[in-house]
C-alpha cells in the first residue's frame, strides 16, 4: 500500500520550530522566511487534522498532540539524513559519526567544530542530537557522549567532564534589579530547566537553594522550558535567573553574555561519559576525535576555574 504522507518540507518546518519554540528561529535554520516556515506547519496542521501548536502571544507553545509527534519525526528526519549522507558518501573515508544531546551540540560542541576542522583537517565529522533515549543496539554512531556514566558490554566509558549548576543572568538583568546575595533572588523570575527535573537527583532550583542556604522562597515559581539551550537563551535574552550547568554556560559566561552573580556552586555528582565500542573498524578515528574532545573539555575547564564548589 502506497504511503499517504505529508511534504517533506512542512516536517521539516515543525521540527524545526517545535525544537526552537520559534517560527524566527527555525526560518534561520532552514534558510526561509519566518512566513514560509508558518505556512508549511499549518498545511501539515491541515493535512493530519490536528493543531500541532498553539500560537501565544509570548510565542509558540506544542500541543500535546505536537509534544509527543515531535520526537519520533526528529529521529525520522535524522535517519533520512543518515541514509542521503551513506548514499553520497559511503561508509568508508574520514567519517565518525557522533551521538550528543540537543543541549550538548548547540552549546559546547558546535561552536568548537572550527577548531576540531583546524586540529584535524579532512576529518568529516558528523553530529547527531536526537532528543529520544540510546539504543546501542539501534543507534548507527561511531561514539556516543551521554550524561549517564551507564556500562555497556563489549563499549569502553570514560568520563569526560563533571558538572556544577550556579544561577547564571543577562549582565543587564543584574543592574537593573541587583544581586549581592542568593536571598535577591526573591525578587526575580526563576527559569527552570526541565532537562533537570527527568534526571534523578539532579539539582534544580530547590536543592541548590536549600544549599546556599536560602529560605521562605518558592522555588517552583518561574516558567519551564524543554531544553538546558532554551533555558539559557532565555536567561541571555534577561527574561529570569537560570540553574546554569557549568558545561552549557561555559561560552556563555566567556564573551559576557551571562554572568554568574554569586561564587556559589552546587557540585552535580553527574557529568558527560564518552561511550564508543571497543573493537570498532573505525577505532582510528575514534580516538583522534576522542583527543581532541578531552583537550578542548580540559581547556574549558581550565577557564571556569576549579570544579569544586565556592564556600557559600
């Protein structure tokens, strides 16, 4: 039976903007006018018969319907892309495909390819930052870099780098309503991550305020956002106080774009694991991009300073 599906386009068009929230944000991506980006997801709206998202006047929000189609058309989009890349390209040749989460890729990671390019010229590396749980068994990928420190049989896991989570805000944010101490945080808008609350453990806005000794203070007020990414351009953009994780908010914090108000760091007990297979055909490659990542992850280190937490 022939398959009755949608253009490929308009997917690719709610994808996009599912993943950024944002018709401006995914016309960027995708190289088309915010206009264009509205009218392929409202033809798919029209062609499954169900609103995928309700259109706010603070922006884009999914619906249910939209939330749960979201990742399954993600993955779908990259195994397309997956299979194009092997038609053109082969499987040999300097290729190593790498698995990352969203947050991961578009915070650290991308902004560091330039510099991987430099350090290994005519290296073709390929990043995948699907949102759905690893599945080695199913994920075509040379190395994996995940926030589980999980053993597989027969893959070799090392830990790359752990993390803190401070409250990070726009330079702005902070003149205008000030912060000396965590007890000003009463006064402002708390963004929270919801990246956080699906890991067990995870400190969020709660725990560290418990930490630092914060009290009579809901901790739960303040809107939530899908993705750690999300959570610090809203904070960039001044609209609260974000739980920043040191990793993410590394560059952030670099060129200016945050700060980091107080020197008051919860340690997370959790952190980034490379995965790859031991006796991979591609061990060669693995272990050049694995050089390279574990130097770049100790320069970023070596800029924010000491991984333990500041006395409160």
């Amino acid at each position: 039976m022939p398959r009755k599906l949608p253009p490929l386009n308009a997917i690719r068009a709610f994808e996009a903007a599912g993943r950024h929230g944002s018709f401006a944000h995914a016309a960027l991506e995708l190289n088309v006018t915010p206009a264009a980006v509205s009218h392929q997801v409202k033809g798919l709206e029209e062609f499954l018969g169900i609103t995928l998202f309700d259109r706010l006047a603070r922006g884009l929000v999914l619906t249910d319907a939209g939330r749960a189609a979201l990742p399954a058309l993600r993955e779908g989009l990259d195994r397309v892309d997956e299979a194009f890349h092997q038609i053109t390209h082969g499987q040999s040749g300097h290729v190593l495909t790498v698995r990352v989460s969203p947050s991961f890729a578009a915070d650290w990671l991308v902004p560091r390819l330039g510099r991987f390019r430099d350090a290994v010229p005519g290296f073709d590396l390929r990043v995948r930052a699907p949102n759905n749980d690893i599945n080695l068994d199913k994920d075509v990928v040379d190395l994996v870099v995940a926030y589980h420190p999980t053993a597989y049989a027969g893959y070799r896991v090392e830990r790359l780098v752990m993390e803190e989570v401070f409250p990070v805000c726009a330079p702005g944010l902070a003149a205008a309503h000030p912060l000396h101490t965590p007890n000003d945080l009463r006064h402002h808008t708390l963004l929270h991550d919801e990246t956080m609350y699906r890991v067990r453990n995870f400190p969020d806005w709660p725990m560290w305020l418990d930490f630092a000794g914060v009290h009579g203070l809901d901790a739960q007020r303040g809107p939530r956002l899908s993705y750690s990414n999300l959570v610090q351009q809203a904070a960039v953009d001044g609209a609260g106080v974000a739980l920043g994780r040191s990793v993410l908010v590394a560059d952030a914090l670099a060129d200016g774009r945050l700060i980091k108000p107080f020197d008051v760091s919860y340690p997370a007990n959790f952190g980034y694991y490379v995965i790859s297979l031991i006796n991979s055909p591609n061990r060669d490659k693995i272990e050049l991009f694995c050089d390279w990542l574990f130097a770049e992850m100790g320069t970023t280190r070596a800029a924010r300073g000491a991984d333990s937490p500041s006395p409160v």
